[in-house]
C-alpha cells in the first residue's frame, strides 16, 4: 500500500469515506480488485514453513465473513503435520485407488460411461461429476498431489445446524482466507479431496468430524514455487438487468 493510500485509510476510519477511490470508468484493478482478479491456484510449492503470525492472520480474515444468521458455522483445522499430512495423503490415495478400480468414468477404447461409473454419477452427481472424477484417477495414480506438498492446510469443517446453507458460509470464510493469503504473497489451493477422509473412522475421531460438523473442504497454503500457470478461462455469462426505470436488458 502506498502512502497515499495508507493516509487514505486513515481517514476513511475517522470518517467513514470510501477507503479505496470509486474507479473511473474503465480505470485499472485497485488494490482489492487486482488481489480478486490476479489470484490463482497454486500447485507448485516452496518447502519452507508459513510462519504462525501469517496464518493466524489468515484465519482472522476467515472470521470475519459474514454467514446467515451471523452463525459463523465454521471450524478450522490446521495442518502442518507433516507425517500427519502424509498418513492423511495415503489415506485419500486409497480411497481414490479403490473408486477407480470399482468404476471407470470411460470405458477404454470407447465414449461410452461404464455402468458403475454412471451409477455413482447417478447417486453423487456433483461428487462423481467428470472432472472430480478425472482428477481421483490421478490422484490414485499418483499423478496429481492431493494437497501438493504445500507445508500447511486449513481444513474447514460446517456446523450442519446453522442457518440457510453453511456450506455456503464455509466457502464464503474461505475465499476471504485465500485472497488474504495472496494480498500477503502466500499461494493457495482450494482441496475437496480431503473430503475422503470422512470416509475413515480414524480421522473423524482425530479431527472431529461428527455430528453437528461436516467436513466440507480444505484450503492448501505455502510460498509459491515459480508462477503459477497462465491466465484461467473464464466465461462472460449474460447477466438479467432489471433497471430503475422498469426496462429489462441482458448485458454481458
Ligand atoms: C471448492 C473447490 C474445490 C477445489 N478442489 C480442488 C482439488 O481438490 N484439487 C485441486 O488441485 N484444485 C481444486 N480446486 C481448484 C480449482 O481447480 C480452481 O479454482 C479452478 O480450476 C480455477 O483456477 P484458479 O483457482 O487458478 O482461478 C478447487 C476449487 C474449489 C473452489
């Protein structure tokens, strides 16, 4: 932040003005927008530790999002276990192994699903949806890390009593943690992977999953090594407009 801007937010604290300049039409990113738009997956780690005034940083900006009901119906569990990561890593592994023994998303040699495959689509859609289920065969195949060997994980955990949708919330607490992480130069990836673990009796004692907390997803985080890869695709989807004046429009 520059001076200008820190005297800025100075002021904005005192008198409640905007803390960031409302941009110009067509000006460049602020401060907030390039730490929105500029993030990326990262899936190429240094080794070298997070310190703990750093994470706990990152678990602040978690706690201050907002959630239905302000429930805040979140539980965070931090890993820097090596070993305990690990035993966690071989664990999903197995689980990946035995889904995609049990059922191939293609037939080899063909476009057709094999019926398993299109059975756990049909029980779990979002679960078994062709690009989970992409990325579990690399996982079993040990192409692709489940956390990729980032030296510390936030696990988050929702407490399925709250109000609306808290898994919701959940991803909600853990964007503002992953764009606090990247304004403090820190990489992230979001995991689901790690949803495996609830599969085994042993990691549901250790951390807790049980009624009311679910396990819903986990956050990996460390210094990046290199650059993360190019820009990522997104769509423009068409936005409904319904103006002040009654109109209606579709922009994009
Ligand atoms: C809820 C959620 C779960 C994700 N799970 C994984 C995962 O298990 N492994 C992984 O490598 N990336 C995972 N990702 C990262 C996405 O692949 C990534 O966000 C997406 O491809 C867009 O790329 P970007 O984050 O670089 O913009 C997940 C992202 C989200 C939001």
């Amino acid at each position: 932040m520059d001076t200008a801007e820190a005297i800025e937010t100075e002021e904005a604290e005192e008198t409640g003005k905007p803390r960031l300049h409302p941009p110009e039409p067509g000006a460049e990113f602020n401060l907030v927008e390039s730490v929105i738009c500029r993030r990326r997956s990262v899936r190429f780690y240094l080794q070298k530790q997070v310190p703990e005034y750093l994470v706990r940083r990152v678990l602040e900006a978690g706690r201050f999002a907002p959630s239905a009901g302000n429930a805040q119906p979140w539980k965070y569990i931090v890993l820097q276990d090596r070993a305990m990561m690990a035993e966690m890593e071989a664990d999903v592994v197995r689980v990946c192994r035995l889904l995609t023994r049990f059922a191939y998303y293609m037939v080899p040699g063909s476009e057709h699903k094999e019926w398993r495959a299109k059975l756990l689509m049909r029980l779990s859609p979002n679960n078994f949806h062709p690009i989970p289920f992409t990325a579990m065969k690399l996982i079993a195949e040990g192409k692709l890390g489940v956390w990729h060997k980032a030296p510390t994980v936030i696990v988050l955990l929702a407490d399925m009593r709250s109000p609306g949708f808290p898994v919701l919330d959940i991803g909600i607490t853990g964007q503002n943690m992953v764009l606090a992480a990247h304004s403090y130069g820190l990489g992230t990836c979001w995991v689901s992977f790690v949803k495996p673990l609830a599969y085994y009796r042993k990691w549901r004692k250790r951390l807790g999953i049980r009624y009311p907390y679910k396990l819903v997803t986990s956050i990996a985080v460390g210094y990046p090594r290199g650059i993360p890869d190019g820009e990522v695709d997104r769509e423009t989807r068409a936005i409904d407009w319904y103006g002040e004046d009654g109109s209606f429009r579709t922009v994009f």
